[in-house]
C-alpha cells in the first residue's frame, strides 16, 4: 500500500495540468494525458503503480500512443536530453492547434526518430 495523500496529491497534479493545457480536442490524446503525468513526475510525486522507462516496448507504436507513462517518461528524456522547457515549448505551441511537426520546430529532430532513439 502506498501513501493515499500522496497519491491524492499526485492526482490533484495531473487534475490541474488537464485543466490548464492547450491543445484538448487537436493535440493527440496520449501526449495530453502524458503531459499532465510529466508534470506530476517532475513534482517528485510519481504513483505507486509506475512502470520503469526500460519495460516500454517501442514496436510500432509512437510516443503519443503507447501510455501515459511512457510518454510521460519520454518527455523527460526530451527535456533532460535535448530542451529543458521542452513541455511548455510545445503546450505553448498547442494554444493554436496541433501539428505534427511541433518537435520538428522545437528540437530539430522529428518525434519518431526521437522516440526510436530513446
């Protein structure tokens, strides 16, 4: 059993990230829900059940679709690896819409090579 109001803590994270990030109804569903697991990671308030980065299996899927978790995993390693404000670059980016070429403009580097790299 882990602590419940840590937990509760971490969700009131994730709760708030919802409801302040652009891009809800264009932007692909997992990097939204990825984005507010990010935040609650680099609260330091991760969830009990958390998978490890090195149990995500690539395969065909992409970053944006394959968990929360994973994504949320993925936008650290972005951030630590590549642009440190990274996540607010591409939220800031989303307030008008979503495309796909948002990491392209960010980093240089498309989301998939990114991904395969990671």
């Amino acid at each position: 059993q882990g602590d419940v109001t840590r937990e509760i803590e971490g969700l009131i994270y994730e709760q708030m990230t919802n409801a302040w990030i652009n891009g809800i109804g264009a932007a692909p569903p997992g990097l939204l829900t990825g984005i507010a697991k990010f935040v609650r990671l680099k609260a330091g308030l991760p969830p009990d059940n958390q998978f490890e980065p090195d149990e995500f299996v690539t395969g065909t899927k992409g970053p944006w679709d394959v968990g929360s978790y994973a994504t949320a995993h993925f936008l650290v390693y972005l951030e630590d690896s590549f642009q440190s404000d990274f996540v607010a670059l591409i939220n800031r980016k989303m307030a008008d819409g979503w495309n796909e070429s948002f990491t392209w403009q960010i980093l240089g580097l498309s989301v998939e090579k990114l991904w395969h790299e990671w």
